[in-house]
C-alpha cells in the first residue's frame, strides 16, 4: 500500500480518490507519522462487517458436552 503526504493528498485528492476504488488505497501521513486510510466504499462496507473473534466464538454451535472438562488439580512447578 503506498504511503502519500496528506499535503499531496489534498491536493490530488480526486485521483487518490480514483485510485482507491479501482483497488489502490493509500495511507496518509502527517509529519510522518500514518494517520489515515483512503479505500474504496465497496471494501470499506467488507472490511467493516467481519465480525470479530469473540462474536464467532460466542456463535459457534457447541453443545455442553463438546467440550473436555476442566482439570481440577493443582498447577505443576514450572522449575523457573
């Protein structure tokens, strides 16, 4: 992904624009430092929806028995 200083990308904002949605995004710097992202709307409403891994874990269809018991004996030395 190429970087552009956001000077640059105010000023070509209309081609950083058409970069971006014919699958080009850039990342604007300031003094340097990333600061933002410029993709297309299309990818940006597919990047948004993906649920994070807690939400997946929390609908996975798992049953009480699928799965193994916890142990309930005292931790091992670790020997550090």
């Amino acid at each position: 992904m190429r970087e552009i200083q956001l000077r640059d990308a105010k000023a070509r904002l209309s081609a950083v624009v058409d970069e971006a949605m014919h699958g080009k995004p850039a990342v604007i710097t300031r003094h340097g430092k990333r600061q933002a992202v410029v993709v297309s709307y299309e990818q940006w409403e597919r990047l948004s929806t993906v649920p994070s891994f807690g939400r997946l874990l929390m609908a996975a269809p798992l049953a009480a028995g699928d799965l193994p018991r916890r142990s309930k004996s005292s931790m091992r030395k670790s020997g550090l």
